[in-house]
C-alpha cells in the first residue's frame, strides 16, 4: 500500500495543469516576467500572448549577428545596476561608433572612461551583479533591452587597449563587462525621431552645395537669355 500511494502521488505530480506547469517552467523572459508581474499582466489581458511567446522559445539569449550590428553603430547606452537594498542607478556611458564592442555571443565590453568619480555603478556591481543594458536608436526608431551581469576589470592594459576606441581622448579608467542573459526589442512606438549633430551638418552640407549649383545654373541659363553667351 505504501508503495501504491507514492505511486498515485507521483503520477499526480508527473502530469501538472498549464497553470503549475507554468510556474515551474523556466524561461528566458523570467528575468524580467516575475510572478507578480505575470500576475499584472494576466489581470489586465497580455499574459496569453506573452505565455504564446514563451513557447515559441521566448527571449534571445546570445548576440545574433543583428543585434551584434546595432550594438556596434551606437554612441550611447544606459547601464542600470542596483545596491544590495534595491534601490535602482541608472548611469549613461557614450563615446564614438564602435566603443560597445561584442566581444563574443555572450559578452560586450567597453573602456569606462574617467568621470565624476562616483563610482556608484562599480560599488552597485560589487554586491550586486545584475545589470542592465537600454540602447536606443533615434534615427530609426528602435530600442533594445539587454538583461545580464556585469563586472569591472581594474588593472588589465590589455584589455584596455584593445577595448579602447581610436584617436579618443578620453582617459580610460577601467573596463565594463556585460554578460548577456536575455535580450528583447520594443516597437518604435512613442520613440521620438531625433538625428545626430553630425548627421545633420552633413545633410545641411550637402544640401547647401546643391543650391549653390542650381543658382550657378540660373544665372548660367538668365546670362543665355540676355544674350551674354553660355558659359
């Protein structure tokens, strides 16, 4: 009888409803879709489609060549780290095209440029691991969640020049490295499309130039007309 009843248990167990069977099962996404936010979205009608996604395998978890791409074309990123207590930082980090640099299909890295000497995100990373990375492209309107671990490397000139962009003048102080856990993408809805300084004087450029050849032209044709011969 002993052995019947854990028998019985045992086949109750192996054959869970979807609602257990979700609860155990892990998924890539789970490291932003925690219980209670699962439980958000079931209240307000998106846990369906979210739990359709996660069959299908839910969330990337290695830098594919797309996203590989869009990481190297960035100037900008914001990295967030919290304190053993919770309490969220968010701290911004630029430089040239090319400063994130992915160093394999698990890992960016960056130089970490001298600063205001704070040091908050490397004390946050010091207790607490977990970081995150937010990429935004304004141009084309796309941005890009990175979840992970990150980890400040001291005293590595190796690494350091080799992470360090060309011909930049900023004093590298350390290096920044994020292992990816899971990445997501979000619709360009409510991203404001804004252009580079740089872009943009190029674009003024080139389109001041047009103008002084058509005005060329004008006065090429209104010289014509006038009888003063084509130059």
């Amino acid at each position: 009888m002993p052995c019947e009843h854990v028998h019985a248990t045992a086949h109750v167990d192996a054959r869970p409803d979807k609602a257990e069977a979700e609860q155990f099962t892990i998924y890539s996404s789970d490291v932003a879709f925690t219980r209670s936010v699962k439980a958000v979205q079931t209240r307000k009608g998106s846990r369906q489609a979210y739990a359709r996604m996660e069959e299908r395998g839910a969330w990337q978890t290695r830098i594919t060549p797309d996203l590989a791409e869009f990481i190297a074309a960035q100037t900008s990123v914001f990295l967030a780290t919290a304190n053993p207590e919770g309490q969220p930082y968010i701290q911004h980090r630029g430089g040239p095209e090319g400063f994130l640099r992915v160093l394999d299909d698990k890992t960016i890295g960056f130089a970490d440029f001298a600063g205001n000497r704070q040091y908050i995100t490397q004390g946050n990373l010091a207790d607490n691991p977990r970081a995150y990375l937010f990429l935004i492209d304004y141009v084309h309107q796309r941005r890009v969640k990175i979840w992970g671990e990150a980890h400040v490397v001291e005293g590595d000139a190796e690494l350091t020049a080799k992470l360090m962009p060309d011909a930049y003048k900023s004093k590298p102080e350390q290096v920044i490295l994020f292992t990816v856990s899971a990445w997501d993408t979000n619709c360009p809805k409510h991203i404001p499309q804004r252009f580079e300084a740089a872009d943009v004087a190029v674009a003024l450029a080139q389109r001041d130039n047009k103008i002084k050849a058509l005005e060329a032209e004008v006065r090429r044709l209104q010289a014509g007309l006038n009888g003063e011969g084509v130059l």
